[in-house]
C-alpha cells in the first residue's frame, strides 16, 4: 500500500479497546482515498502498468527489418494484432505507452494517432489531419519501426 496513512502500527492491546477511535481515523483516509482525482490518478498508473508489463508480438516488425521496402502513400496498413497501448493527451504533445517504450509526437499528430491504431486497415493516404503526403509517410513509418502498425499482407488485402 503506497499510503504511509495505513501502515501505520497499532497500539498493543489496541483490540480491547473500542473501536469507535480506529474506525473514525480509518473513515477520515478513506475520504480522502475516495477522491475523484486521486482514483483517476490511481486509475491511469493502473493501466500504464498493465501495458507497461503486456508481452509485445514482434514478429511482423522483425520481418519488415530483414526485408526493408520504401512505404508508399497507397499502401494498406493496421495496428499490430493485440497491441495494447495508452494514450496521454499532454496539451502540446501526445504520448503513447505501450510495454516498456513510450513516444512522443507533436500534438498536431493527435487525430492521426487516433485514426491510426483504431482503424482495421487503412491505406496511408487516407490518414487525416492538415499533413503533406511526405509527412503522413514518416508518421506511418514511425509507427512501423516503433512495432504498433504493420503492412497489410497480400493475402488479407481482400478483406478490407
């Protein structure tokens, strides 16, 4: 319990005693325990920590390093299967957590991101926001090399 307030030690003989003094300092920290900001708080390092710790599957990203191709605008790509990222809007810039890595972009990538890791597949150029085509290959470049988007395979581009 990271709450010093709770690990505090009990008088001896403190279960002869009445409880009406425990109870009250107990009901007083756990007021302010309940606060709304603090359970966000404890909320948002909760799940940090879950993706923090969630194994990554590496294996299209390994392939792509071994047979490295030029990204074109027209190429269909979607999030790696099973990513599990957080996203944190931060005013100027947005972070995205995912394992043990967190990246950064400029705030302006904000509704790209978006698209990008919640859209099944997708190709390149249809990534909004006020960008130039150089600029939508970069941003989907970066989300290849950092593992969290992936090329669309042949054999599933049917399935769009």
């Amino acid at each position: 319990m990271r709450d010093s307030r709770l690990r505090y030690a009990l008088p001896l003989e403190f279960h002869r005693s009445s409880d009406d003094g425990l109870a009250k300092r107990l009901k007083g920290i756990f007021r302010e325990l309940a606060d709304e900001a603090f359970l966000r708080d404890v909320v948002a390092r909760y799940k940090d920590e879950l993706v923090r710790t969630y194994p990554l599957d590496i294996s299209d990203q390994i392939r792509d390093f071994f047979r490295p191709k030029s990204l074109e605008l027209d190429e269909v790509v979607e999030p790696r299967r099973a990513i599990v990222y957080q996203k944190h809007d931060q005013g100027d810039s947005v972070r995205i957590n995912y394992g043990a890595r967190s990246i950064v972009f400029p705030s302006f990538f904000a509704e790209a991101l978006e698209f990008a890791l919640s859209r099944s597949a997708y190709a390149v150029r249809d990534i909004p926001g006020d960008l130039q085509d150089e600029e939508r290959v970069a941003f989907i470049e970066r989300l290849l090399q950092e593992g969290l988007v992936v090329r669309r395979r042949p054999d599933s581009a049917g399935s769009r």
